[in-house]
C-alpha cells in the first residue's frame, strides 16, 4: 500500500489513538506519526511503549507540517485545544476527530480551522472499557465502523481519509452529524447511561450487599459494570454535549420502561412474551452484520481461577 500522509499528527494519546498508530503501522499508509498528550506521564509512557515515532512536548510541534491531524481528546476541551494548534496547521492539512458527538464537535472545532484545511469529523465506533495509552492494539477498528460527518469538506479529502479509515480494518459511511448524534443516542449513548444507572442502584441499595453483588453476579450486570467502567471524562462530555438526543431517547425509553412495569404488575405475560420476541430480532440482526458472535457469553472466555 502507498504512503496516504506523509506525516500524522495525533492529539491525545488514549485508546484510540494507540489503536490508530498500530493499525497504521500495520496497515503501512503512512509515513512518520508524531503525537502529543497534556499529560507529561502519558507522553513517558508513549515513549516507553514506542507509541507515535516523534511524541512532542506541544501539540504546536506535533501539527507541524502534518497532513492529517488527528484529535483524539475528549470533546469538552476540543474548541481549546483547535485554537491552540489553528496558528501550526499546513494549508492542505486535514484536520478530523474520533469524538463520538459531531454536532457539538463541529461547532466547537469549526471557528477555528483556518482557511485552506479541510476539516471532516469522523467517528470510529470502537472501544474498549480500559483507556490510556497502553490499551491500544491494531485490530480495534476491525470489522467496526467508522462514521465521517464531512459537513461540507472536500469531496476528494473525505474520499481519501475513507479509504484510510478502511485501511485500518474500518467498515465506513457518511452521516449529516444531527442524524449521528441521534441515531448514536439510541446505540451508545443511552445504553451507556442505563449502565451507569443500574450500577449505581447496585451501589446504593442497601439491602443488597456488595460482597452479594460482587460474587452474585449475573451476566447482564456483568455487562454493565463492564460498561460503566469506561472513561468517566469522556462519557461525562458525551452526555453535556449530545443533551437534546440523549434527552429524546430516555424520554422514549422512560415510555417503554413504564409499559413493562404495567404488564408486569398486572401479569401480562403476553405483552411482555411478544415484546421480548421482538427485541430478540435485533440481537440477531447485529449477528447477522457481523458486528458480534452467536458464541456462548458473548464469545467472552469465562473467567477461571
């Protein structure tokens, strides 16, 4: 495979941007890879696990002269840290984003580009609960998908970050962001939030004890303790900045919880028997689409002592 940039800058060093450095490795479509983090300990251990070929003590010497600049910081702070690299960025440079909000991306980032670089947000919808710069592997973009809300940019520039995307194992398609930010309510961000809250039930029900949840627990809250264990900072901006679909949705989820608690309490079996066959269709449907397995507890091998 051709070099695609010569020079990639990565802003943040968690994750994603470690699972994007190996998997261009990997894939080898691009030339040097510099990265910056704020935190001087992360950059350490950038260094110590030769994450990034040049890790910068600035996110001005990381840009400069990139071609593709890529940030990988949680959203609340991508306004600020847009200004302070908008002075280093290379006309022709692109300039895109792995936040899982695009609306409040856009017009956070936006007034800040300058004229000349082609600014496409994008998506990967990949991740893991750990984060940090040693979580990251080449395959994490594998068979997932990669959603870009070009927003306008140049169709040649979104053409080619496509095909990067796809290079590094990614399925792609284009979304106007609204539509995203919806459509990411309803399999992300809502999900999410009913995880934190039924952990925290566990937590505060003090007729449960936690040794009791810790030893007793079942699958599903295994699932979502698992999930309420990802990165508070990033879901915490997540929520504050996708306020309007995530209100929408819980708003809608809220409607069928009621529904459910009614059927139960006045035991109709067969509204909830024909309520779970349908939503039953869906988890084959993500099977179908390969985007998990069939295989018993969720292809997770069990945990043995």
């Amino acid at each position: 495979m051709t070099v695609m940039y010569n020079r990639v800058a990565l802003i943040g060093l968690g994750l994603i941007a470690s699972s994007m450095f190996w998997a261009m490795k990997r894939a080898d479509v691009v030339g040097e890879v510099t990265g910056y983090a704020r935190s001087s300990d992360t950059r350490d251990v950038a260094r110590e696990i030769g994450l990034c070929d040049r890790v910068c003590d600035s996110a001005a010497d990381a840009v400069a002269g990139a071609d593709l600049i890529i940030l990988c910081v949680p959203i609340g702070v991508m306004a600020d840290v847009t200004r302070e690299i908008s002075g280093m960025l290379k006309p022709g440079a692109v300039l895109t984003d792995v936040g899982s909000v695009k609306r409040a991306v856009i017009n956070a980032v936006e007034p800040h580009v300058p004229d000349g670089v082609h600014f496409i947000p994008g998506h990967p919808l990949a991740g893991t609960e750990q984060s940090g710069p040693r979580s990251g592997f080449a395959e994490l973009f594998d068979n997932r998908w990669c959603l870009l809300t070009p927003n306008g940019a140049d169709a040649t520039e979104v053409k080619k970050l496509r095909t990067f995307w796809q290079e590094l194992g990614s399925n792609v398609d284009e979304m106007d962001a609204d539509h995203h930010d919806l459509v990411l309510a309803v399999t992300s961000h809502t999900p999410h939030l009913i995880a934190y809250t039924m952990v925290g039930v566990a937590d505060d029900l003090s007729r449960v004890t936690d040794t009791e949840v810790v030893n007793f627990s079942a699958a599903g809250f295994r699932d979502f303790t698992r999930i309420a264990a990802s990165d508070p900072t990033m879901w915490r901006d997540v929520f504050l900045n996708n306020k309007d679909a995530t209100l929408e949705i819980l708003g809608r989820f809220t409607e069928e919880l009621f529904a459910l608690q009614r059927a139960i309490r006045q035991g109709d079996g067969e509204h909830l028997h024909d309520y779970f066959t349908r939503t039953r269709a869906i988890r084959r449907g993500i099977i179908e689409a390969g985007q998990d397995t069939d295989v018993p507890n969720f292809g997770r091998n069990p945990v043995r002592k």
